[in-house]
C-alpha cells in the first residue's frame, strides 16, 4: 500500500507560490469542499503566476450577476477580472459564489481557463 504524501508536501508550493494561503486559522484541509469563489480565485492566481490572465473582452460586468454581493472581499477583484474576461459566465444570472463547487464546474472552469483561449 502506497502512503499517501504529507500536508506538508502537497501542501507547501501552492502556498510558496501565492496561489492559495489556507484557512484563516493558516490550516490546509486538502479534503475540505471547495467553494466556487474559492476555485475561481485558485485559477486566477495560477493565470496570473504564469503570465496568461485573460484581459477584459466580455461585455459581461461583475454587477449584472444578482449575487454579485455574495462575492468575499478577497475574490472579488478576481472574479471581476474572469467575468469581464469572458472565462466565467456564470449560471443564468447568477454566480452562485458561496456554492460548493463540483467535478464538473472545476473541469469546465480549467477548460476554458487554460486551454480555450
């Protein structure tokens, strides 16, 4: 049987990096939901640690989403840059930002993230 790799390990070049800083008590629960701000954040910085942040081009605004005011502080600037980018549209009206994120929004979001460009 294969051990699985520390915290430690999994954990130390993403927050070297700046791509993800943990919980607010600095604790990483790698088997923790993640919410969609939360995955939208993650590949914005990994876009901008790369040099490839899609530039605004979308005629789609950050206000226009009914829960635009549900987005965290610390997302908001990012979410903004990915909505007015055209990476992320949303459902309908609405970014559902608090919403826990599933497989398949996460396979979607890298899709047209890193290779729909």
């Amino acid at each position: 049987m294969q051990a699985k790799p520390t915290i430690a390990v999994t954990w130390l070049p993403p927050k070297k990096m700046g791509l993800a800083a943990g919980l607010t008590d600095n604790t990483y629960v790698p088997d923790h939901p993640i919410s969609r701000e939360e995955m939208f954040t993650l590949l914005y910085k990994t876009l901008k640690s790369i040099g490839e942040l899609p530039q605004p081009g979308s005629r789609k605004k950050l206000n226009t989403f009914k829960d635009s005011s549900q987005i965290s502080p610390w997302a908001r600037d990012a979410i903004k840059q990915l909505v007015e980018s055209g990476t992320i549209c949303g459902s309908g009206d609405r970014l559902n930002p608090t919403n826990t994120a599933t497989r398949a929004e996460l396979a979607q979001l890298l899709y047209t993230g890193l290779v729909k460009k």
